[in-house]
C-alpha cells in the first residue's frame, strides 16, 4: 500500500517538475526577446497562477489531460486538441520520479 502512494506522489512530483521546467523555460524564451512580453504572456505562465497548457498549441489542458503518464498513455503521446506529439520526456520524468520516491 506504501508503494502505491509513493508511485503516486512521484508521479505528481515529476508531473510538477516538468511543468515547472517547461515553464521557466517559456519565460526566458519570451524576456530574451528584443519585444517586452505581454504581462497577460507571462502571467499565463505563472507557477502560481498560470494553468497547465499544451506546449505546440498553448491550448490549457482540462483535469482530465493532467493525470500524470496515464493521460499521456490514454492519448498515445499527443494533444487532446492540436494533435501534435508530446515529447517522450514528459512520461519519463515522472516515472523516473516515482521509482526515486520508491527506492529511496
């Protein structure tokens, strides 16, 4: 029962750290810009504010859509909405994730 909740943190946490690198990621794409981003631009990508959304369209991902690897698995790897592929990496980072919360 332990491990099952372990698996399940890991996979939120590596959820968490995807989105957090993605998003830290996009914000320094849009400041190096010689043009000032919106504040409406950075603010959708706010840690605290900002909504999950799809990295090709922008599109915000509904609950659904956030289930960490089984929505990448239900949807074989692409957008609900643009249909574009989503990177492998996502996934791995959350099951790399779980099985460092389960092994350690």
């Amino acid at each position: 029962m332990i491990v099952v909740v372990l698996v399940v943190l890991g996979l939120c946490l590596g959820s968490f750290v995807n989105a957090l690198v993605w998003r830290i990621h996009e914000q320094d794409r849009l400041t190096g810009k010689k043009k000032k981003p919106h504040k409406k631009q950075l603010d959708r990508l706010s840690i605290l504010h900002g909504r999950s959304m799809c990295p090709d369209c922008h599109h915000e991902l509904k609950p659904k859509d956030l289930v960490p690897l089984f929505s990448w698995l239900s949807l074989h790897g692409k957008c609900r909405y643009c249909h574009k592929p989503i990177s492998w990496q996502y996934p791995v980072v959350e099951l790399l994730t779980a099985g460092l919360f389960v092994f350690s």
